[in-house]
C-alpha cells in the first residue's frame, strides 16, 4: 500500500469494530462504494502479522468479517484493512 486515505473520500470505509474490548471473537463492519479487492489483517503490539483474511473481490455494499481470536493472546492489535492503495486500521483490545 502506498497511502493512507481519510475514511469515505475513497468509497471505502472501516465501519465499526465490536465488540471492543473483545475476549472471544469481534466483527468488523466495512463498506465500498465499488467492486474492489479486501485484505484484513490483524498485527499484534510488537507490529507483526498474526492473522491475514484474504478478501477477494467484494461487491460494493456494507460487508461485516468475523474475527475469532481464540489462539491470540490479551493485548492491542491493530485491525489493518487494504485495498488497492487504500489502508485502513482500528485498535483492537483482547481481554481473556
């Protein structure tokens, strides 16, 4: 990714993260104006990769992906969504 873009200017918008705190499983809620590729990832406080959902192509609309996180450990994770040259991201708190 190439860029960061404010929510809605680009069609695509990170719409909602909950529950948050989270200790099972959380949604994530995003919208696109337009048919784009998705990919979600999610990265633990030390910055590394710990979950990727590859998103193919999804059709414009309000999308909503489930997390399960019962192989992570309690902390903050970044929940990162790309697309094209867009990045998206929210934080994410785990309590078990």
């Amino acid at each position: 990714a190439t860029g960061t873009y404010q929510q809605g200017k680009s069609g695509f918008k990170f719409e909602n993260l909950f529950p948050n705190p989270a200790s099972g499983s959380f949604n994530i809620t995003y919208s696109t104006e337009k048919t784009r590729h998705i990919e979600i990832r999610l990265i633990n406080s030390a910055g590394q990769q710990v979950k990727m959902i590859k998103r193919e192509r999804e059709m414009p609309g309000v999308h909503t992906v489930k997390i399960h996180s019962n192989d992570l450990n309690s902390g903050v994770y970044q929940v990162v969504l790309y697309s094209e040259d867009i990045v998206l991201q929210k934080t994410a708190i785990l309590n078990k």
